[in-house]
C-alpha cells in the first residue's frame, strides 16, 4: 500500500514540502490542507508591492501544478483535531484524513488588540491576500491612515502608503521603532527615513482604544485623539499551535522540532512560523518569522519524511525595502547576547553594512543599500573568527580578508 502524506498549512511552506516530496520522487499520496480560499502564495509582497498598486505574481505555484503533480489541494477547510496515536487529522467538515507522515505548516497569525472599539470597520491587520485587499482599497479611497506598531510589517505599510501621498502617523508603544531587534543604534536609521519621508512618527505611544462608528474615525492615545479614516495594526504574530496541542506535541512559543525538524512524535514534523527549531550552528531552539525559513525549512522537511537525517542549519535572513531604503539582515542575535555595533560606510546617507559582534565574532550583519555582500557577511558568521573591529570598518578592506 502506497504511503498517505499530509501537510497542514497551504502556504509557502506547505506548498514547498509538498513540491520537494514529488521532486524527490515520493509517488504515494499528498494531501495540502489549508483554511484559506486561496491557493498558496507567499507573504512579503503583501506589504511591499501590492500595497503599492503593483501587481506581482504572489502564488507559489499555477493552479494546474497541484494537478499535474498529484497533489490533492483542499482549501477552506481547516484542521481541528490530531491523533498522532490514531495518525489520523480531522477537519472542520468532520472528514478524517489518514497519514503516515505529517508535516504542520500552519503559520502565525496578528496578535489582536482587546480595546475599545477593536471591531470598529476600517480597523484592519493584514496577513492574507483578504487583508491587502481591502487595506488597499483604503488606500485609494485616501484620507488619514495610524498605523500601530513599529515593526517590519507596520513599518513597509507606512512606507506604501507615503507613496500615495497619504496622511500617516505611526504609533510605536517603544522607544524606537525596530528597537527590539536592531538596537537603538539602527533603530533610529529607521525612525530618521520615515520621518523623513514625512510619516508622524510617535515613539513611548499608548494606544487606548478607537473611536467612531460604525466606522473607526480616530485612536485614543492617552488625552488625545488622532484621527483616522482607517488603521492597520502591526503588532506582531502568534504562531498557530492549536492543531500541534490536539495532538499533544510539545509546544514552548510554537512547536518544538530537533534540528531535523521532526516534533515530540517522530511521524510529525514542522515548518515555518509555527516551528521552534533547534539550530545546530547556533546551538539554541530558535523560531523565526521570515520568508527564508518558510521557502527553505520544506527541503529539510521532505527529506526527512522520506527517511533521511537532514538538519536545518541555515543562517537566519531576512530583507525589507521601505522608501528609498533596501536592507538584507542575515544573522541572528538572541536577546541574552552582549553585542556591540560596528558600522563600514555611510550612516547619513544610508548606505552602508552593520556587524553586530559578540565576544569579538560576527553574530550578524545588515547591508542597507549596499549589495552583493550577504555571502561574505555569512562567511564571517560561520568562520566564528575573532575579528579587528577597525578592519571590519574600514570599506577598504575587503570583508573576504577579514
């Protein structure tokens, strides 16, 4: 008998281990579950190019793929219990789904706010193509756009809607925008650009709760109100786990993997958002949020549900493009590390590459309109030299001699 694969999460993560299991050539079945009414298609485009009109190619496959590969895609369904025992999934349409292997793939989701006037209209969170829609239409309807939260994701949506000449104020409860995971150091190159660029940045911000009705018409922040003729809030994501505790997984801020990514059941594995993997050149349980594990974990994934020992073990990446600004992050920093900022090039003007070391090794590395660089930036972080911080500033001295 043929073996049944299933993989829950019809994303970019989900579709890929899906396209690795057929081109390692596993002919048994594969089933694709996932809650949305869309086929697969990645998120980084959600915030970036469609948010500015632009009409990018967002599916990770053409519809006919799934058929040609034998892939039985089911959509608008979602997968609400887990034997591992039984190795049975069952959906929201009480069907029971057999596996001999399954891999989760079911993301994060906005973490919401629980304040007044929350589900006022015109308050949205964008995750789905769903959200970019509808806060696109807001956009060309124009009018004063608050947005809350300082991160990637609010950070990209205030860059494209400066771009339509928008009213933007962002409200960010910290210091500094990115702080949390640049320091203060980059944390303001990225205040500076989008004050720049003329967005109302408000840092140490409360945000109490919207007004209006039955649309949203401003954000109370303490004694004031800003008005508002939408919001988008950005305040983080919270992975999906609810189907991993059904089958009583191990779970600590996502689902626990090993760096094979197999969870607590060694016929389950996960991949994405939703995987707390640990990282063997890190040697720590990390769970990242970016586009780079979702298109690169499912390789790991597929070999494994195939009967190999692959380990996940690729640095952390990430990029963004905000205004005038491009940026590539690669690296990782955990929150517990002492780190110093070393910085080659030109603050000011935006163009330069920042090192964070640590112990005098490079940790990780942000090239902000400066290219090519991500490949030696890697090197230095794998080689865990100790590196001369004059060395590693100097623009003369090329990052491959460091």
């Amino acid at each position: 008998m043929s073996q049944q694969f299933v993989i829950v999460g019809a994303g970019l993560a989900g579709a890929k281990t899906a396209e690795h299991l057929r081109s390692a050539g596993f002919e048994g079945r594969i089933t694709l579950i996932g809650d949305e009414q869309d086929r697969p298609y990645e998120r980084p485009p959600l915030s970036k190019d469609l948010l500015q009109g632009k009409q990018p190619d967002v599916f990770v496959h053409a519809q006919q793929w799934y058929a040609d590969n034998d892939v039985e895609l089911r959509l608008n369904v979602s997968a609400v219990d887990l034997s591992c025992e039984d190795h049975v999934v069952t959906l929201s349409d009480g069907e029971q789904v057999s596996f001999d292997k399954l891999a989760i793939a079911t993301g994060s989701s906005p973490r919401r706010l629980d304040i007044a006037g929350a589900d006022l209209e015109g308050v949205h969170y964008l995750r789905t193509l769903g959200d970019a829609g509808r806060i696109l239409a807001g956009f060309e309807s124009g009018g004063r756009v608050v947005i809350v939260g300082g991160g990637w994701i609010g950070l990209e949506v205030a860059a494209a809607a400066r771009a339509r000449n928008l009213d933007v104020t962002v409200l960010e409860m910290a210091e500094l925008p990115l702080v949390g995971v640049l320091g203060p150091r980059m944390a303001q190159v990225f205040a500076d650009l989008h004050r720049a660029n003329g967005v109302d940045l408000r840092v140490n911000a409360r945000v109490d709760g919207f007004v209006g009705g039955p649309r949203v018409t401003g954000v109370q922040s303490g004694a004031e109100i800003i008005g508002a003729d939408m919001v988008i809030v950005g305040v983080g994501v919270t992975p999906n786990t609810a189907l991993a505790q059904a089958g009583n997984l191990r779970l600590d801020n996502g689902i626990v993997t090993d760096e094979h990514l197999r969870t607590s059941d060694p016929d389950v594995y996960a991949a994405g958002d939703v995987a707390n993997a640990f990282h063997p050149r890190l040697g720590r349980h990390i769970r990242v949020e970016h586009w780079a594990n979702a298109l690169n974990q499912p390789q790991v994934v597929a070999a494994n549900m195939l009967g190999d020992q692959a380990s996940y073990d690729r640095i952390p990446y990430f990029y963004s493009d905000q205004y005038d600004l491009g940026m590539e992050y690669v690296g990782y920093v955990g929150r517990d590390m002492e780190t110093e900022v070393v910085v080659r090039g030109d603050e000011a003007s935006r163009e330069f590459v920042a090192f964070w070391l640590s112990a005098g090794r490079v940790v990780a590395g942000m090239n902000v309109n400066i290219w090519d660089v991500v490949d030696p930036i890697r090197e230095l972080i794998l080689s865990g030299r100790q590196v001369e911080p004059a060395r590693l500033a100097d623009p003369d001295v090329p990052l491959d001699q460091i």
